[in-house]
C-alpha cells in the first residue's frame, strides 16, 4: 500500500530540490566581472566586516537593540550584503556611494513574527528598508558605524571580519 503512494511524493520532492537549487543559485549568482566591479567600488571601511547594530532611533526615540537578538549588518569584501532583522535575513548586493551603498537583488527569508516585543518589530522594520534599490549614507566613526536608511538611523559596532560571502546569521522563530 505504502508504494502505491509513494511515486505521487518523488516529483513533489524532485520540485522543492530544484527550486531551492535556484534560489540557492540565484544568491550567489554574480558574474566574475560583476563580483570585481562589486570589489573594486568596495570602501575600505565598513567592508569587510560584520557590524551589530547597538541602537535604532526613528521617529526622534532611540532604542537599544540587545546583543542577544544578533541584529546585524554585513557587508562582503565580494559586494555581497546581508542583514539580520533578528527574525528573517535578508541578503543581496551592495555598491558603495560618495555617502554610503545602495543595495540591490535583495531576497528574505520568510519566517512569520507574532509577537509584540517593540525592540524586534523596529529592528524588523529598520532592515527591512534596505529594500531593492534602497540608498543607505554610512558614517564611520572609529569602531561605529552608523547607517541612515528610509526613516532610520542605525548605530552598529564593529564585529569580526567577513568573508566574501555572508552566511545567514541565527534568527529567532
């Protein structure tokens, strides 16, 4: 009986391995000559690195953001860009500017948050401005970068050093 339903399964499954081949292609798909025009127009200063964003001000409040929700920036030496909402990540490319990055070919995860928690939903909020196209201005200020976006300021502190592709940082369900 059990192999009477099987064969209705393997296609399905077949399906999901090749769509999540292709997104899985689709992230990583630059070019060589596009991965060194990415490099090439790259700021030796927020690249390279991973920055946790300490504070969020909007709307003329400013919130601090808890090291735990590993709400963070990441900026590839390669031009790829990742950004941890502390829920979903969100991940793309990024050229810098004479005032900061534009992003663009932005993809997310898409795990549902129900909860209330204010630090969250604006962390949420915040990241996800750095929609397809979006114009970010970053100051460098020592080990602080900070990040104006849409209504948004964020203040990051330095944290390790990137690899040129940014892995999906733990997210909160």
């Amino acid at each position: 009986m059990l192999m009477r339903y099987r064969p209705r399964f393997l296609p399905l499954a077949g399906v999901c391995i090749v769509l999540t081949s292709l997104v899985l292609s689709a992230c990583g798909s630059a070019t060589p000559d596009t991965q060194a025009a990415s490099a090439r127009s790259a700021s030796p200063g927020f690249t390279g690195y991973d920055w946790q964003v300490v504070a969020i001000s909007h709307g003329g409040k400013v919130t601090s953001i808890p090291a735990r929700m590993q709400v963070a920036l990441q900026f590839s030496p390669g031009g790829q860009f990742g950004a941890n909402d502390s829920v979903n990540f969100h991940g793309g490319t990024y050229r810098t500017t004479s005032d900061g990055f534009t992003t663009a070919a932005m993809v997310s995860t898409a795990v549902a948050y129900v909860g209330d928690d204010p630090a969250t939903l604006l962390a949420k909020s915040a990241i996800e401005s750095f929609d397809n196209g979006a114009h970010a201005t970053a100051k460098l200020i020592g080990d602080r970068l900070v990040v104006s976006v849409g209504a948004y300021i964020l203040t990051c502190q330095r944290g390790g050093p990137r690899a040129d592709a940014p892995a999906p940082a733990n997210t909160r369900g």
